[in-house]
C-alpha cells in the first residue's frame, strides 16, 4: 500500500517532463527569428502607401503633365525650387471634371522623414511628410484632388517646390521626385438626345342663376386651357430647342329676364420659342448662342344687349438673340439685340409702337395711333 503513492508521483513527474517538453518543441517551432532574418537580407525595395478612400475620377483618358522632377539632396537653407507652369495646350479636350495632382519619391540609404510643400502662384497645393528610406530604397506616391484650384491651373503661374533636406556621411538619403499633374476630361453623355412632347388640357364649365330686383339672372360660364411643349435635344443636350404654347379661353354669357344677353368672351394666346446652342472654337473656348421668342395675344369682346359690341385686341411679341463667347469656363465677352412689336386696337382707341436695340442702344423706334382698317 505505501509503495503505490510513490508510483503514482513518479508517473506524474514523467507525464508533467513530457508535456513541458512537448510545449517547448512546439513553441520553438513557431518562432519568428527565422522569418525576420529573412526580411532583413531581402533587396526589394519597399513601397509606402496610405490607407484612405480614393479620388473619384471619370472614365475618360487623362491628360498628364510634368510639372517637376528633380533630386532633392542637401537643401536645408537653400530656396524652393522654382519653374515655370504654363496651362496645358495639348490636352484634345479642354473641358476638365477632375483635376489631380501626383507626388511620386524614391529614395534609399539613411535619412530622417521630411516635410515638403508644393504651391503655384503662391497657394499652396500640397503639404506633407517623406517616409524614412532604407539601405534598399522605398518609394511612395501621393495623389491629392485639386480641381478647386481649376481657375489658378488656367493660367500661366510660377510653381514652387521645397524638401528641406540634409545629407551627410551619416544621412545619405536623396530624394527623387516627379511631380505630376493629370487633367480628366468631362464625360460626353450621348444618352439625353431627343425629342419630348407634352400636351395638358383642362375645360370647366358652370350654369348658375340667381334672384334679384330685376329678376331671375341666368349664367353660364366656360374656361378652357391648353398646353403644348415640345423640346429637342441634340449634341449630347449641347443644343437644345423648345417650342411652347398656353392658350386660354373663357366666356361668361349672362341672360336678364327682359331677354337681353350680356356676355364676355375672352382668347388669350402665350407663344414661347427658345433656341440655344453651344458651339466649340478650340483652346477651351466656346460660343453660347440664343435666340427666344415671347408673344402675347388677346382678344376680347364684350357685348352688352342693346349697347351693341365693344371689340378690342392686343398683340405684344418681343425677339432677343444673344452670344457669349467663353474662355476657360469664364464669360469674357458677349452681344445682345431685341426687338418688340406692341399693337393695340379697340373701338375706339389704337396705339402702334416698334423699337429695335443692341448691347443698350436703341437701333430703331417708331410709334403711331393710327388703326389698322
């Protein structure tokens, strides 16, 4: 009986030992030394990237341009480095939705991170921080959006570009830039040509009467509206055409109980006709043309039982046509003319006016009160 304790403590101290050393081998196994001497003495040079969402650019071609490229060395105290920019001249299409600018480094050998900036015309466009090299190289790439500053790239500017930098025997690390900016042209959408038509009518009519001092009065009431547009549009909707027309028509038709009729009857007629065309030159130039039409006609008579009839009418249509040449998305010139035809008659008055204009200056004017037979 006492020699079984001391078999059940010997049989657990060898269990414990083994499991110990199975632990251990298993450990040793999955050790990382190995795999960091590997990465140690491996010469790929290193890519740097920065995790955040990226720019949303169209799905057109763009148009890159060089903007710098230069080797940053010893340049602590010494001034930005300088260039001239001039706009891009080349680029097929001058319409741009997106413009981005691309910082692209390489460097290697012993160096701390640096701060750089890049401005054009004195507003700064970018402002970051290098990554630190390694014996082996890195090499990094920042893209930033710079579209708001589409005005400023229009136009021919100085670009400015400083890496303070130190090299010495200890730090050895240039860096290798090439500054980039790429232009993304406007997509062309081809999906809104056509033609709309669309029409709405509307009648109402109403009958009433009513009790007075002289006697039953009965009415009758009519109004009607009508309305028609109808658009082209061509070029990708560059062009566009509408013409459009309101009409409105009502009468009241009264009868008194001595049988006389009193009635009012009214037609009124709104044309409208827009035409508008924007017309390529080149060099991220274009014309927008317009022409409109708007009109108003009315006629009306009014008859009043044995007082006879009272005819009158009125037709007012006024013309304008305008051009605008624009420059780099800014309207830097334009010329407009109108012209309006105003025609009164009644039974007993008429007045007649035509007057012409350019760019504020009236071209031609003539009035009369002369009726038309």
């Amino acid at each position: 009986m006492t020699a079984f304790p001391l078999i059940l403590l010997l049989l657990s101290l060898f269990l414990l030992n083994h499991s110990l050393s199975t632990a251990a081998n298993i450990h040793k196994k999955g050790h990382f030394r190995p795999k960091l001497k590997s990465h140690l003495s491996k010469t790929n040079i290193t890519t740097f990237f920065e995790v955040t969402k990226p720019i949303q650019v169209p799905r057109t071609k763009p148009c890159s341009y060089l903007l710098l490229q230069h080797d940053f060395g010893h340049t602590y105290e010494l001034p930005p480095v300088l260039a001239n920019y001039t706009p891009p001249s080349d680029c097929q299409c001058q319409n741009f939705a997106k413009i981005v600018l691309q910082w692209e480094a390489k460097s290697n050998g012993t160096q701390f991170d640096r701060i750089f900036g890049v401005w054009l015309g004195g507003v700064e466009l970018l402002r970051s921080c290098t990554a630190e090299p390694t014996a082996t190289g890195i090499v990094w790439t920042v893209k930033k959006d710079i579209t708001r500053y589409y005005s400023l790239l229009m136009s021919n500017q100085t670009l400015a570009v400083y890496l303070g930098n130190i090299v010495t025997n200890v730090y050895t690390g240039v860096y290798h830039v090439i500054l980039t900016v790429h232009f993304y042209p406007a997509e062309v959408s081809t999906g809104i040509n056509g033609n709309i038509l669309t029409t709405v009518n509307k009648s109402v009519s109403s009958v009433g009467w009513v009790k007075s001092s002289y006697g039953k009065i009965t009415t009758n009431s009519t109004q009607r509206f009508d309305f028609s547009n109808f658009m082209v549009l061509r070029e990708g909707g560059n062009l566009q055409i509408v013409n459009q027309t309101i009409s409105f028509n009502d009468s009241v038709h009264a009868k008194l109980p001595s049988s006389s009729v009193l009635s009012i009857k009214s037609t009124k007629r709104f044309p409208l006709y827009l035409y508008t065309d924007e017309v390529e030159e080149g060099n991220a130039t274009f014309l927008l043309v317009t022409n409109l039409t708007l009109g108003y006609n009315e006629k009306k008579r009014v008859k009043a039982g044995d007082f006879g009839l009272f005819d009158s009418s009125l037709k007012n249509l006024r013309n304008g046509q305008g051009v605008l040449l624009v420059v780099n998305n800014s309207v830097v010139a334009g010329i407009g003319s109108t012209q309006e035809v105003y025609r009164y008659d009644d039974s007993t008055f008429c007045y007649f006016r035509n007057v012409s204009s350019s760019n504020y200056t009236i071209l031609y004017d003539k009035e009369g009160k002369s009726c038309r037979k």
